[in-house]
C-alpha cells in the first residue's frame, strides 16, 4: 500500500510536469511557425514594392526615351 500511494503521488507529478513541457514546446512550436510565416510574409511584401519601383522606372525609362 505505501509504494503503491507513493508511486501514485509521484506519478501525478510526473504527468503534471511532462503537461507542463508538452504544452511549452506546443507554444514555442507555434511561436516559431508563426515568427517564421511572419518573416515569409515580410519578404514577400517587400518584394513585391521592390518589384513595382522596378516596374514603374522601366516604364518611366522607356517614356523618356520614345520622347
């Protein structure tokens, strides 16, 4: 009975303590995802305005030298 009320009262704690980490690494998992996708993001928009400045000199390049 003593080992078996003792094994029980660790065993809860152990299951308490290994929730406890389950759930940390699950919120830094979903914290990196979500930095990572932000930084996707970021260089995407990025891009994109880069590309139209780009887009829009060529044309201004090309009006100027029709002229």
């Amino acid at each position: 009975m003593f080992f078996g009320a003792a094994t029980f009262g660790l065993t809860e704690s152990n299951f308490f303590a290994e929730t406890l980490f389950v759930e940390f690494v699950g919120t830094k998992a979903d914290l990196l995802a979500e930095m990572a996708f932000s930084l996707v993001w970021k260089v995407h928009v990025v891009s994109v305005a880069l590309l139209k400045v780009r887009t829009v000199r060529l044309v201004f390049q090309k009006r100027f030298l029709v002229l």
